[in-house]
C-alpha cells in the first residue's frame, strides 16, 4: 500500500465508511448500541461526513476526466451532495447494521464511550482536519479510493494496520498532547480498538455492494440530467 493508503487505513475507522447492510438478522440490542456508535462519529454528523466524502469523489472523477470545465464540476458536487442527503437514512441505517453484524452489543459500547471521552472528542476534532486538509489533494484522494478498493478486494495484512497506526500516531505529533497520543496507541493496538481495524475490510467488502445497489442508478440519472441541460458534455 502507498504512503496516503497506510494512514487512510486508520482514518477509515473514523470516518465510518462502513455503509454496507446485510441480510443477516441481527439481535436488537446490538442493533441498538450500533446505532448509538454510528450516532457518536463523525458520520452521525451527515453533512461534516459528506463534506468529507465529496472531495474524494470529485477529485476521482478530476482524475478520470481532466477535460471537464469548473462548471460541470461544480455541477457534479452538488447533484452528489443532493444524493447524499436524500440516500441519509438508508446510509446510517445501513451502517448501523453493519457493525451490528460485526460488533457485539459491549463492544460497540465501548467504542461509543471512546467516541464520546475527552480523548475520543480530541482525536476526531483533530482527524476530520487532517482529512479535510489531505482529501483536498487530488492524489490522496486517489490514492483514498484505491486503498479502499483494494481494502475491499484483498483485505488488510496485519502488518500493514500496524504500519497505518504508527503513521496516524506520527502525524498528530504537535497536534494532541504527548499523552493522549500513547492512550491512541494502546487503544488500536489492543482490544475493541484492534478489532475495529481488523473488521474494516469485512465491512468494506459490502460496502461497495451496497452503495453501488443504491447509488449507481441515481448517479447515471443525475450525469444525463447534467449531459441534457448542458452542464456537463
């Protein structure tokens, strides 16, 4: 994996990008406590989470077609903005039952706790910057999709969630106390914090079934909106 894709491993774990939904029946009270951590990062927050996410989008799409004018991609940010928002509840619907599948009722527990603490509330406030900062850079953001490409297709190698830990822990040098920088450490290298990293490929696998089943379609419709009105070309 290349230097963005290491530290976009961890950040993925924040970000929540977990959106899949499965068929499996899921226990109630788990279901509940899921819904309680999706509530508690950064995702519960849906418009900072798509503020988030656009960027990367756009800047994939930049990539693929460098001959678009500023006013077709404009355009595509808002139509993708408007999808997003109209698709909200299925999305966090979604990513409750996903980590539902995966989490026991304790251990998403315990991750809202985390999410909730003073170290918890430090380390995202400081993550989403980052985020919002690197997102910004056409070549992260491609190197963001592709990380979660190959995330979804051949999942994480230990070595590899080990090596995107200490990239994120080096990177917030300067930005979080000495402190709470080692706490981070303990918590992803052991227990729930662990788990949480090693589920993210599982989860990642029916990401991309799901968004693809609820936004694939929606995204052709809106292109050829933009293609007729003149938007786009």
């Amino acid at each position: 994996m290349g230097r963005h894709a290491i530290w976009i491993l961890a950040a993925c774990s924040l970000l929540a990008s977990s959106l899949a939904r499965s068929d499996t029946a899921v226990d109630p009270a788990t279901l509940k406590a899921a819904q309680a951590y999706v509530g508690s990062t950064s995702a519960g927050d849906f418009s900072k989470y798509a503020d988030l996410m656009i960027p990367v989008a756009i800047n994939g799409l930049k990539s693929q077609r460098p001959d678009l004018s500023d006013h077709c991609v404009t355009a595509v940010a808002a139509g993708t903005q408007n999808m997003m928002s109209s698709n909200k509840d299925k999305i966090l619907a979604a990513m409750a039952e996903a980590y539902a599948k995966h989490f026991t009722a304790d251990e998403l527990d315990e991750l809202t706790a985390f999410n909730l603490s003073e170290l918890g509330r430090d380390y995202g406030n400081v993550m989403k910057e980052l985020l919002k900062e690197e997102l910004q850079k056409p070549d992260v953001a491609q190197s963001f999709l592709e990380a979660m490409q190959k995330m979804a297709k051949d999942g994480v190698p230990s070595e590899d969630r080990v090596s995107a830990v200490a990239t994120v822990l080096r990177m917030l040098k300067g930005r979080l106390p000495e402190k709470e920088i080692s706490q981070l450490g303990q918590f992803y290298y052991n227990g729930v914090g662990r788990k949480l990293l090693e589920q993210n490929p599982a989860v990642l696998n029916e990401t991309f079934q799901f968004e693809m089943t609820l936004l694939s379609g929606q995204g052709k419709q809106m292109w050829s909106d933009l293609t007729s009105n003149g938007s786009c070309p």
